[in-house]
C-alpha cells in the first residue's frame, strides 16, 4: 500500500477520533475515577473492539455497506443524530451546576466495557463501513489492505487513549477539574459535536 494513501487515512480519521464520543468520555471518567490505570484498561478493551471491525471489513462486510446506497444513507443519518444527541447532552450537563458525573465501572469489567463501548460505538462503525472502504480497492489483496487501515485506525486509538488516560489521571490527582472549567469541557464538546453532525449531513 502507497505510504500517501496510509497518510491521508490517518489524517482522515484523525479528527474523528478527537471528536469527543462514547470512546473518549468512558476513558475519561475511568482514568478520572480510577487512575491511569483504570483508564489504560479501558483503552485496551477499546482497541479490542474495534479488532472485531477490522476483522469484519477485512471479510468485505464493508464493502457490501458501501456498495448499498441506502444502507450507506441510513448509516450517516444515524451517525448525524447521534452526534447530535450527544451534543445536547453535553450542552444541557454544562448549563447545569454540579461536579462530574462518573460511571464508575469496576476494574474487573473496564476491559469489558471498554470493549463493548467501542464494539458499539456508532462513530466506530462510520468510520469501517463508511470511511474506509473509500480507501480500498477492488481486486486481491483487498483484505490485507483492510488490515493495514484498520492498524492504523487502532494504533491511533490507542495512542490518543492512553495519552487522554495519563494526562486526565495526573490534572485529577492535582484537582484540577473544577465545576467552572467541566462547564468549559461539555460546553466546547458540544458544539465541537454539532459541527460534527453539521459537516457530517452536508456530505
């Protein structure tokens, strides 16, 4: 595969992976509740669901999608009304005074959530059945070249995860999440959603 392709996937996915999401708030609060080992685990578990996707694309399930306009519609209209059902959630906790509210799942079950919390995740599921058959071709070799997408997919989960478990784990230590500034937090992801859902229903 041409190093452009990889480069322009990743910086395809990139922003997508930022994007605030299922993913990324059940990481934070574990790392929030729990440490940076809590937050690693759940990262793990994560990075294992989305394993399943990629075996499921490398069998060509994402193609099939992609070949079926109105499958391929449904799929990013879901996608549109998640984004922003979970925009105003965000929007509405910040209008709200209060601390954080952390789902404390327990350590023996981070790996689990973690997994199926990325299994599930809408956004997850966009970006294999819509994204990246874009950047496949018809012809042998289609499933490895749905492994290497796929790798790179999860080594940048994994890698953004465990810098957020980390970083999340070291402000909480210091008390560093104040109401003022988890207002700031949803309030920003919020809209960074709507913008999102916004860019994501004009395509």
């Amino acid at each position: 595969m041409e190093t452009g392709t990889m480069l322009f996937f990743a910086a395809t996915v990139l922003p997508l992976i930022c994007t605030p999401g299922p993913d990324m708030l059940f990481v934070a609060s574990q790392a929030l509740s729990g440490g940076a080992s809590a937050g690693l685990r759940s990262t793990a578990g994560i990075c294992l669901g989305y394993m399943v996707h990629s075996a499921l694309a490398a069998l060509g399930v994402a193609a099939i999608i992609a070949a079926s306009p109105m499958l391929f519609e449904a799929l990013r209209w879901l996608g549109v009304m998640y984004l922003i059902g979970l925009a105003f959630q965000l929007v509405r906790s910040a209008m709200k005074a209060g601390q954080i509210n952390l789902s404390v799942v327990p350590a023996n079950g981070q790996l689990r959530r973690g997994f199926l919390t990325a299994f599930l995740n809408p956004k997850g599921m966009l970006i294999y059945f819509a994204i990246l058959p874009q950047f496949m071709q018809h012809g042998s070799g289609i499933a490895l070249r749905a492994l290497i997408l796929s790798a790179i997919f999860i080594g940048l989960c994994g890698i953004l995860y465990t810098s957020l478990s980390l970083g999340i784990a070291a402000v909480g230590r210091n008390g560093g999440f104040c109401d003022c500034r988890r207002k700031w937090i949803e309030g920003t992801a919020g809209a960074l959603l709507l913008i999102a859902a916004g860019r994501l229903a004009a395509n």
